[in-house]
C-alpha cells in the first residue's frame, strides 16, 4: 500500500536510489497505489552523474510492497522493502534501466509490463 510521500528504493539501475510518490495514478482523489500500478515520483537520492539527477521528476511502476497482497488462491505475498522501476515512456510500458534488481511480484507482468517480468532475476 503506497500512498503519497512514501519513499520508495529504485530496483533497476538507471543511477536513482530512492524516490518520493508525488501521485497515484488511475483515478479521481486515488489515495493508495499497490503492486503493478501506476505512479508520479520524484527522485530523492541518486549516485553522481546519473541520468537523472536529485529533483528529476519520473514515472514510475511498482513491483514490491510490504504490505501484504492478496491473490485469488487465497495466499498473500510481502516482500521487506517498497521499490519501484522507473519507466522511460507512458505508453511502452518499458524500463528505462537494462537490469532489475530483485524479486518482483507476478501482478506486475498480468497488468502488461512483459519487459519487466523478463529483465527480473525471479517472478515470484
């Protein structure tokens, strides 16, 4: 459960560390974002030179959450951190990294980020 100013840590390796969720897409006054949607952020913290800077403003997708997600079989799923992966357009739905770190949840590869699922060391 994401809502506005969680911190999120970057799962890929565009050079961004940490971001702050500025909105939460898909909806009139939507409060709280989970795993596979979509949102705003800012980055907050980032390694020298990066290609985007302190202050860049992104989209983003995210893909861990430790608040536990239900599935339809009944088992929940949590992970310890809240990440996201920073997109490089809307409508591409594609990462701008080439590498993703860690797990990442199968919701996110059911809501059409393919590329992600892929890139990811294990879908679980």
């Amino acid at each position: 459960m994401i809502q506005l100013r969680t911190v999120l840590t970057v799962a890929d390796n565009t050079g961004a560390r940490k971001l702050r969720v500025y909105m939460v897409h898909g909806g009139f006054k939507r409060k709280f974002g989970y795993i596979g949607d979509f949102v705003g952020a800012s980055v907050v913290e980032a390694i020298p030179e990066s290609a985007f800077p302190a202050g860049t403003k992104v989209k983003a997708v995210i893909v861990r959450t430790r608040h536990p997600l239900r599935r339809k079989d009944g088992s929940r799923i949590r992970f310890d951190d809240n990440a996201g992966i920073i997109l490089e357009s809307v409508e591409s739905k594609n990462p701008a990294g080439s590498r993703v770190f860690g797990p990442i949840a199968r919701e996110v590869k059911e809501r059409g980020y393919t590329k992600i699922s892929s890139l990811a060391e294990e879908v679980v």
